[in-house]
C-alpha cells in the first residue's frame, strides 16, 4: 500500500509554544490530506480537510487560527499547533488521498503524540 | 446517538480463536464499510473495504454488511498474537469526504 511520512512521532513543549507536524506521501501524491486528533480510547475525530494549493476546510468547533494547515504541495501537508495548551495534548494522525483514489482507500500516518506541559 | 457504534472492549481471546467485531450505524447513506487495525500509537492500517451490503474475504478476515440491520461485522479466524490490537470501523456516504469511525474495539490474543 501508500506510504505516508508523518513526523514527528512525540513531541513534548511548554504551554505557549507552537508545534508544527509534517505529513508526507512518499510514494503516490495526494491531492487531499485529512488530519485527525485522537484521545485516549476515543475514535478518531476529523479536524480538517486540506487540499493541495487551497484553504483547509475545518470541521465545526475546531479553531482554524490555532490549528493552522498549510498544504503546499502535493506530497507535503503540515500542521503547525499555535500557543499550545495542556487541553491540545492529544494524539495527532493525518491520512492522505491519491489523485483519481476514492476516500474508502486512505492511507494514514503513523500519528504524532503531543504532550504540552 | 453516536453515528457508528462500537464496543470498546477489551476483548481478550486464546490463540486459534475465531474473533468476531462489529459495529451499527444509523446513517442510511452510509455506503461504504472500512475496518482499520491500530497498533498502540500508531496510525491506522487498512484492513478492508465494503461497498454496500455483502461479504468480503481476505486471508484470516472477513467482512460483512447488513445494511437492513445496520449492522458490520470483521471476523478473524485463527487469531495470532500479533493480531492484538485496536480494529475500528468507519463508514463513508457515497460521494462523501468523511469518514466517520467508531471508537475502536481492543483486542488482545493470548498464547
């Protein structure tokens, strides 16, 4: 299957800090890239749906100005989390879709655990 | 009322099991069937896909949608350790962007 780059795979910051998650598709380009945050025992919840060379789409209640996507090419999606806080500590995975794929053929990355002090 | 249902377990089993997961939704739209495999802070991994109603084989698993009863199952015959894990469902409406997941089942296989 596609291969999906996302790093880094745990961080830890200060509270106030920005962090920024990389998303790559090594192998195929992804004209769409979804990012999910994930708590603990909890399903994944879609955050936003960032299309290559246009504005993300972010689903209701998420912050768009602290949750800042930036896809700017086909195989490179990021996520900068702004000022983070204790409540923003989750786990962050992104998924990626293939030109001409359909959206029941995602690939995921391996997630990046954010833990803020 | 969560759009997709599923038990979070733990569902624990002895190995050469036959692992039986399921899930409802209530969405009628709902079109296309996943089952993904999440080891401990890892991303998921594809497992299967169903479109509409219908049953799906691949190796160990199996996939099968009721769509009358609402109703998707991911059978694992002759579980292996390695298969211990989170399996979550997800569905999609046809022409949709967004998947909606269940919240995971945690299975654990014991030697």
């Amino acid at each position: 299957g596609a291969v999906v780059s996302q790093h880094p795979s745990r961080v830890i910051c200060k509270s106030g800090t920005s962090v920024k998650i990389e998303c790559r598709s090594l192998d195929f380009q992804a004209t769409t890239m979804f990012w999910y945050r994930q708590f603990p025992k909890q399903s994944l919840m879609l955050m936003a749906t960032s299309n290559e060379g246009s504005k993300a789409t972010y689903e209701q209640g998420v912050e768009k100005d602290k949750f800042l996507i930036n896809h700017a090419s086909l195989t490179l999606s990021t996520l900068t989390v702004t000022s983070a806080h204790p409540e923003d500590s989750s786990f962050y995975i992104c998924s990626a879709r293939g030109q001409g794929s359909a959206n029941e053929k995602l690939f995921f990355g391996s997630g990046t655990q954010l833990s803020v002090l | 009322q969560k759009e997709v249902e599923q038990d979070p377990g733990p569902l624990s089993v002895p190995e050469g099991a036959i692992v039986s997961l399921n899930c409802t939704y209530s969405n009628s739209a709902f079109q296309y069937f996943m089952w993904y495999r999440q080891y401990s802070r890892k991303g998921p991994e594809l497992l299967m896909y169903t479109y509409s109603s219908g049953n799906k084989e691949d190796g160990r698993f199996t996939a099968q949608v009721d769509k009358s009863s609402k109703y998707i199952s991911l059978f694992i015959r002759d579980s292996q350790p390695s298969d211990s894990a989170t399996y979550l469902c997800a569905t999609l409406t046809g022409g949709g962007n967004k998947l909606t997941f269940g919240t995971g089942t945690q299975l654990k296989v014991e030697l």
